[in-house]
C-alpha cells in the first residue's frame, strides 16, 4: 500500500510557509489524498471537490455561445479547471494563481491533475493576484498580461472560503460593489461570474451581485463526509452581467 503519509514539498510564499501533502486514510478507501496547508491552516483538499467541480459547471453551463474564453481565479489542487476544460465549448483557460509554487507543483507534475492541465492547449498559467488584475484599468491591465482589455464569457472564481472568510484581510475589499462592478468590466456581456463558497449563502454578497449582475443564484452543493457520516454542503454563486 506504500506510505500513510508524506510531505511532497514546503515552500515560502508571498503570504506565508505552503505545503504539499499526500496521505492515505484506510478508513475510507485505498486512495491519495492531496493537501495543501498555509502554515498551520488547511487550504485545500482532494478529499472532497465537488463543488469545485459545480463551480465550472454550472458557471459554464450558464454561459451563451460556443467559443468561450474562461478565467480561473485560484488554482488550487487543479479540480476546477480540469472541470471547465471538459466543457468542448471552452476554447481558453486562463488560470489566474497569486503562490508561484502552486504553479509549480502543476508544472512538475506533483499533483495528479498537472498532467492533464498541461497537455491542454487551451489552458494557459498566470501568475498574478485575481484580487489585484480582477480590478485593474481595462485599458492597460486585467487577467490576460498578453492582451491588456480583453473580455472574457466567464470568470470562475475559488480563492477564499467564503466572502467573509478571507486567506488574506486584503481581499476584502474585493467583495464590495465598487470592485466586483469594476472585475465585471472584464466580461463580455451576459457573460457570467461564478464563485464557490465554504459557507450558505450570504445574503450581504447576494445583494451586491445584484447591485451589479442580473439572475443571480446561490446553488448549494452537497456531498457525503466519512468523517462526520452525513452530508456536507458548500454554495456555488452564479451570477449574469447585463446586455
């Protein structure tokens, strides 16, 4: 069965010490569980990405048209966007990651999803803050460093646990009005956002999506945790930018 347990790799960040983990819990079946920590806080698990999964498909089941360019905010362990380039209508991935080793262990292949992430011709890695390139002046900037002022059918966005529960202090102030108008600036119209959430929804954030977008919805996505023997639920927003 090889190891229980082993530390892939640990490096210092722009917002701290992260590390990769694999483990196996016999209890619960003969299988690698991938893990990301940010010092002594949990991150990201394999162990449960289904509405990692939702959030690409119901962000781009959402979306009008054929041809879709989609941003990933927030690479994670690589669930998301795996999930949104099995959508034949995704023509472009740009996948938007502020921890450079993030990147790397996809590159490198550490994590199971990099292979597949890499040998798609769509995908594409940009190393940046969502935060900071969600807001940037159309004109110069944005989530495309190749093309400043492209608009894109779709923004996926999985970055913190909820929008009151922040990686960073510093991203609050992404959940205003004033910056999630100025973040849709970058859409096309009717294109749509979507955004996971670890927590019900918020009726705080629901009312400035709809200072700002059109059909908004807060989809909640369940799924069954062995360790507590009932289901779970997180929350996946969509939302859709005017004509």
């Amino acid at each position: 069965m090889g190891l229980l347990f082993e530390q892939i790799d640990s490096q210092p960040s722009e917002i701290g010490e992260i590390t990769l983990r694999r483990r196996r819990i016999p209890a619960i079946g003969d299988r690698d569980i991938f893990e990301v920590k940010l010092g002594d806080e949990f991150l990201m698990s394999s162990m449960f990405v289904d509405a990692e999964v939702a959030l690409s498909d119901l962000g781009l089941n959402a979306c009008e048209g054929d041809n879709l360019s989609v941003v990933v905010g927030g690479l994670g362990l690589g669930y998301t966007a795996v999930a949104a380039l099995k959508h034949e209508r995704v023509s472009e991935l740009l996948i938007v990651e502020y921890l450079e080793p993030v990147i790397r262990w996809h590159q490198q292949e550490l994590v199971p999803l990099g292979a597949d992430i890499n040998a798609d011709s769509r995908s594409r890695y940009v190393h940046g803050s969502f935060f900071d390139l969600a807001v940037a002046e159309p004109e110069t900037g944005g989530f495309d460093p190749d093309e400043p002022g492209r608009l894109f059918d779709a923004i996926l966005l999985d970055i913190d646990h909820s929008p009151r529960a922040l990686l960073h202090d510093s991203n609050a102030s992404f959940y205003t009005t004033d910056n999630i108008r100025g973040m849709a600036r970058q859409l096309k119209p009717r294109g749509i956002f979507a955004m996971w959430s670890n927590e019900g929804e918020d009726p705080e954030f629901m009312a400035v999506l709809r200072e700002v977008f059109v059909d908004v919805e807060c989809h909640v996505v369940t799924f069954f945790n062995p360790f507590q023997n009932r289901e779970s639920f997180n929350t996946v927003y969509v939302a859709r930018k005017p004509d």
